[in-house]
C-alpha cells in the first residue's frame, strides 16, 4: 500500500498539481459486480485503501478536494463501510440502480428501491457528509474500443465531419439520443427526485456531475444534456416546466 500512495502523491506532484483545478478525482477496486475479494467485502478493502493513500496526500496538500468514486454494484448492502471513509474527502456513486444512475435513461425499473438506497449512502458521515453522484443517461461510451486520452488535448474541439455524423439521423449516435431523449422526457422525475432526497439532508456538501459524451457542444445542446443542467439548476421546479423552458432555449437540439 506504501507504494501505491507513493506513486499516487508522486502522480498528482508531477502531472495535476500544478493545473489550477478544484481538486482531484479516482476510482479504486469498485469497478466489477463482485462484492467480496478473498471472503473480505470490497466496501471495507476500498476504505481502508483510501483512507491510507488520503491521509498521507493531505499531510502534503491539506486543502486539497479529494474525489473518491465508488461502484455501489460493488458495495450493496455493505454501504455501512463507507461511515469510516476520512470525512474530508467527498465519496461519489456511480451505478447505484435505476436512472439516473443507468446508463440507459430508460431504465426505471426498481426507482423506488434505488431513491431508499441514495437516501441512506447520502448520509452515512452525518454532517460531516461530502456526498457526490453521477448522472447518467447521456454516455453511450462503446467500452471494447474505448482508451482513455493520454496526454494534452482540446476539450470540446472536434471536426466537422465527425458532427456532422452525430447529427444524421441515419447514424448510430443520432438514434442513440433519440432513445435517450424519449426516456428523459419520461423519466425526469427521477433524476428531480433523487436531487431533493439528497438537497434535504443536513450534510455538509453535495455535488453532482453529469456523464455526457458526443455532446456536440460546437453546434448545439442536445435536449437530454439540457434537460439534465437545467434540473442540477432547479431541482424544485415542475417537470413539466423544466421541458417546457429547455424546449424553447435556440441552442437545444432535438433528435
């Protein structure tokens, strides 16, 4: 474990320190559907983890945000772990049930037992709680080809063909969004939901993020993606209105 927290400091000092962001962001062990290692649950492996390589970055860099991203398909009903992650660090869930945390909008099977499990994992260090959670709904990452980017790139800079192909309704990415936006429409309330279980908790920080790739950000704003900001902006809103005020804003575009 030394030498993992050791590469990590070593990773931040030489290639995210001096960038100027809020702070920092990573997933560790939680990424399979598996939630035991050798008889020993991942929620207790995971803490104890990041606990040890938190403690000694912070010693160095105490005001440092640290970002832990947690699978709860890997934790389940084992979340009772998470009470002793270092209450400095903010925990953030992915793939914690049904829309919005499924990567298909559509999905909304079980909603009710995934808004009881946001509502318990969003308290777990009472007051203390920096909660994170991510948005999903508008990815469609084709993970057998995927690679993460090495090295510096423009963020939002693509070519003209390349949206072009996003925008013909004979491609693949096109029909993609327009299934999304279906079940946006549908779904809304799920993801308003969600927001007011966590907004109504007497914890210390909440942020939320959004997974979002073909965004098309040069040309348009496709209406899920829209939708989605707009939500984050006003939780307590009517759906029905929130669709309404995203329909008529010139930027959206429908698929």
């Amino acid at each position: 474990m030394n030498r993992w927290t050791e590469k990590v400091i070593s990773t931040y000092e030489s290639q995210y320190a001096d960038l100027g962001g809020d702070g920092i962001y990573f997933q560790s062990l939680t990424e399979t559907s598996d939630t035991y290692i050798n008889n020993v649950p991942i929620a207790e492996l995971v803490v104890n983890w990041v606990n040890h390589i938190a403690e000694k970055l912070l010693e160095k860099y105490p005001d440092l945000w640290i970002k832990f991203g947690i699978h709860a398909s890997s934790i389940k009903e084992n979340y009772e772990y998470l009470k002793e992650v270092d209450p400095r660090l903010n925990i953030t869930w992915e793939d914690a049930g049904a829309f919005p945390y499924s990567y298909d909008a559509g999905v909304d099977e079980n909603f009710t037992e995934t808004l009881e499990y946001t509502s318990k994992i969003s308290e777990l260090r009472g007051k203390k709680e920096d909660f994170g959670l991510i948005i999903k709904g508008t990815s469609f990452l084709n993970w057998s080809i995927f690679e993460h980017q090495k090295g510096t790139i423009i963020v939002g800079n693509a070519n003209e063909n390349y949206m072009e192909t996003l925008l013909s309704k004979t491609e693949r990415p096109y029909k993609q969004w327009k299934h999304q936006q279906a079940y946006w429409i549908k779904n809304i309330d799920n993801l308003l939901s969600t927001l007011k279980v966590i907004l109504e908790k007497d914890i210390k920080k909440v942020s939320v993020e959004a997974m979002i790739d073909s965004g098309l950000w040069e040309k348009c704003m496709w209406f899920p993606v829209a939708l989605c900001a707009e939500s984050m902006w006003n939780p307590y809103e009517d759906s029905k209105e929130l669709i309404r005020k995203v329909s008529l804003v010139k930027e959206v575009y429908f698929a």
